[in-house]
C-alpha cells in the first residue's frame, strides 16, 4: 500500500507540464489518469489490510502492521520492496506480482520485471491461495465449490505441493483455532464503504474462505476479474487502455518528480523546512497507525470518533503533506524533491491497557504541536499558513479531550477536533472559493443541514465531486452525531 501511494506521490501535477497528452495522463480528477489509477489500489489496499486484520482476530491473535522499513531484509515479498518513483521499471514488477496464473501477451513486462528487481518476481495471489488452503479442512479442498473453478484449481495445485512437504492434517486450521466472538472487535464493513474497499467481518471458517477469494479475486489474484483488478488496471498504466495513455519508457518525456529512493529524513532530505515537513508526516503516520490499531483493539469503546480520526489522517494529515512534500526541494544540487518517507514509529503497537493506549495518542498529538510549533517559529510561510493553523488548532482540542479523562463511549464530539479535519484541505479552498469556508465554527454550524445533504448525496450538488472519494457511513455518521448534540465547538 505505502509503496503504491509513494509511486502515485512521485508524480507531476498535470500543470507542470504542458503536451496536452501528458497533462491528461497526470490529471488527478480524471478518472483516465495515472494518479487515479494508483490511488484507487492503495485505496483497495487498505481495504486487504484490514479484512487480515479480521482475519487475525479471528484467530484470537492481536492486529499486526509490522514491516520492516526500507529496503526490507527478509526475503517475504514478491520483490524487494522500495518507496521509488514511478517508472516502467517499477510498473513491470507491480503488474507480474498482481497477475493472475495465467497472463497472456506479458512476456516482456515479465523480463522487465525480472531484470528490475534483480530475481524472479513472485505473485502476490500465490500467498492468498496459501492462506485459502490453510483457512480450508482438507475435504473442502478435495471438493472444491467455491464458486470459482480458477480459485479452486489454484488452491487444489498449492495443496498437492505442501503435501509433499509436510502431512495434509498440519497444513489446516482446526475448528479449535476460529474465535467467532471476536467479530463485533473486527473491522465493520460500514466503516469502509469508499470506493470498491472491500473489508470482510468473518465470524467462520467459510467466511474466511470467501474473503480470502475475494480479495484474490480484486487484483492480487490466481483469477483475473478484468478491468477492476489491480492487474488490469497496472497493465493499463504500463500498455496504455482506454482513454489511459502508456507510460513512457525511460529516455522518454518523464512523467515524476525527482523524489528519493526510500527515503530517510536525516539522510536524503537536509533543506531545513522540508525537513520539517517530513518530520511532522512522520508524526501523522504514527498517529495513524495507532488510531488504526486502537479501532481493532475496541468494540465496547465509541469508535466512531477513532474512525472520523483515521480518515482525517488518511486523507487531509498524510495524504496532503506528503503531495506537498514532493514540491519541497530536499537539499543538494539539481531539481531534487522531498518525499513522504513512511517511517515506522520505534514503538509500533498499542500498550494492552486503555488507559495506556490514550498516553501513547497524547504523546504523538503533543509531539506534533510541538513540532508545528517549530514550523510557525521558523518560517514565516509556515507562520501564516492556513492549513497548519488548523491543524495545531485541530490538535488541541484532541489534547484536551485526552486531558479531561479517559475518553470512553459517552465522549462529546467537537468541531475543531472531529468536524473540521474531515474536509479535506482541497474540499476547504474549493468551498471557499465559492464564499462557504469549511474551516470555520460559526460558517459550518449554520449551513450544517445543507453539508449534510451534499457530503450525503440527498440535495444539492453532491461534495466532495467526482472522482474525489465520497464520505463513508463513519464520516456521515459522525457529522449527524456532532448536529444532534447541539454543535459542541
């Protein structure tokens, strides 16, 4: 997923060109266009992320978003992952890892792939038809009925192979292993109704089955589903489909900014704001990841103000800096940009304890005032900059919502810190531009019922437009809740 998003980062605004070709191509708001095409499968990523999660509770075990940073050591990856800008070099290793078994007219992608990453590069779906054997008793596999012949051929070939490795009975879960109890703890579909995410609640062993084929089946899968997997939808990048134009062969025009290869803050970018910059993204993904894991932690707690967080976070905290990094020079000679590096925090997981989980949130959120702080005092720029005055405001409120008392289900919502950071900062210039400014207490709480009807599609024109990514339930959810308990600021 980071590896996707820093790929879709990497490249140029369509104003930074001007080949009327090119420009299409670079265009965020088509739907024909690179950065669309990216964006939509980490999209879809996070969807997976969080259906293994379920999977995971399932099996009575805690969430887990370990990586190693990059490069990793360990040989567990398709290839060798990096954060790279996007280039056909690139693009060959994602389209054979996210190919079906059987991909026609590939040859040479596969060779590019190859030579790339300087090994064979191996499917993703191999790992999900593992997982679809393990998750299986050896009957159904024998039987096979999963609805997909394809599914059920790939699952029957990986079975035959372990056999012969190891007896059938320790290559399947028992009964023993599933916890069903833990669904109302997983991840709730609801939650993440964006796009085509697919995240699956899985009470069962049959459950699992079918969401294990189903997230096979989106991309990374032994069956190809056309034009909505993540193979096609790279072979389209990579060939041209469509109304999507091919991407360039090295020596040709270049479509990225010249960002880093995994990129360390102190190491590869030492100009002194975009330094900062890069610090303070860190922070927010930080923050992210606990908000992620805290959700999964609880089903008792009220997590819809966790959900409204990660989102934020998502979409208008790492999202939106990381685009402005990568117009930030990163020090050194030439035309070379920072980048958002995705650095993993020292402390990954959560403490088991809620009340310790909540001094983990409090120290990231006062890290990044802090840090903000710092930008302000710096630069004047920053000083005056709009966004980051909301943010530090934004922070605050959460700080002190921290502060009064161990947050728990009765918990008010607040604009500053649960309303305001769901507008994303381009929907905030766009509303503004037409005289209803987002960022404001007194202007939302007086046109909340007109928000309400367009970020919910019942009347008006519908906001955020198309192909910007519309509210889920949790967000629509969460802006009803603020509205009926009187518009707490």
């Amino acid at each position: 997923m980071v590896q996707y998003l820093y790929a879709a980062y990497s490249l140029k605004g369509s104003d930074e060109v001007t080949d009327p070709a090119q420009q299409a191509a670079l265009d965020e708001t088509s739907s024909d266009s690179w950065p669309h095409a990216l964006l939509g499968i980490a999209r879809e990523e996070m969807g997976h992320l969080m259906t293994v999660q379920n999977l995971l509770l399932l099996l009575g075990l805690p969430p887990n978003f370990e990586r190693e940073d990059f490069p990793p050591r360990k040989d567990l990856y398709p290839f060798s992952l990096h954060l790279e800008p996007l280039s056909q070099r690139s693009l060959a290793k994602y389209v054979v890892a996210e190919g079906p078994a059987v991909a026609g007219g590939i040859d040479d992608i596969i060779d590019l792939a190859r030579e790339s990453a300087g090994a064979e590069v191996n499917r993703v779906g191999v790992l999900y038809g593992l997982l679809g054997l393990i998750f299986a008793t050896e009957r159904q596999v024998g039987e096979g009925g999963s609805g997909s012949e394809d599914w059920d051929e790939i699952v029957s070939q990986l079975a035959q192979a372990a056999y012969e490795q190891a007896p059938a009975d320790g290559w399947h879960l028992p009964d023993s292993a599933f916890h069903s109890e833990t669904v109302t703890q997983q991840a709730d579909h609801e939650d993440w109704q964006v796009g085509d995410l697919r995240v699956h609640r899985i009470a069962d062993r049959a459950a699992a089955a079918l969401a294990i084929r189903d997230i096979g089946e989106q991309g990374e899968g032994p069956t190809n589903e056309g034009a909505r997997s993540h193979f096609e939808r790279f072979l389209g990048v990579y060939r041209g489909q469509g109304g999507m134009a091919a991407f360039p062969a090295a020596g040709e025009w270049v479509p990225t900014r010249e960002v880093p290869t995994d990129p360390a803050v102190d190491a590869d970018i030492t100009e002194p704001r975009a330094k900062r910059w890069a610090e303070l993204v860190d922070i927010r993904y930080a923050l992210l990841l606990g908000f992620l894991e805290h959700y999964l932690l609880t089903a008792g707690e009220d997590r819809s103000l966790l959900t409204g967080w990660i989102f934020a976070e998502m979409r208008s905290r790492v999202g939106y800096m990381s685009r402005r990094l990568t117009a930030m020079p990163r020090g050194g000679e030439g035309t070379t940009v920072a980048a958002v590096p995705f650095t993993l925090p020292p402390a990954l997981h959560l403490p088991a304890g809620k009340t310790a989980r909540w001094a983990v949130h409090r120290e990231r959120t006062e890290a990044a005032i802090v840090k903000v702080g710092e930008m302000q005092e710096a630069d004047a720029v920053d000083h005056a900059d709009p966004y980051l005055v909301g943010l530090l405001a934004s922070d605050r409120a959460r700080l002190a919502f921290i502060d009064a008392a161990t947050p728990g289900p009765g918990a008010m919502t607040s604009f500053a810190r649960d309303i305001m950071p769901l507008f994303s900062p381009k929907d905030i210039q766009h509303m503004r531009n037409i005289g209803l400014d987002l960022s404001q207490y007194e202007t939302v709480r007086a046109s909340a019922q007109a928000v309400s009807r367009r970020v919910g599609a019942t009347g008006g024109r519908p906001m955020p437009p198309a192909p910007d990514q519309r509210w889920t339930k949790a967000q629509l959810d969460l802006f009803e809740r603020w509205i009926a308990e009187g518009f707490p600021e």
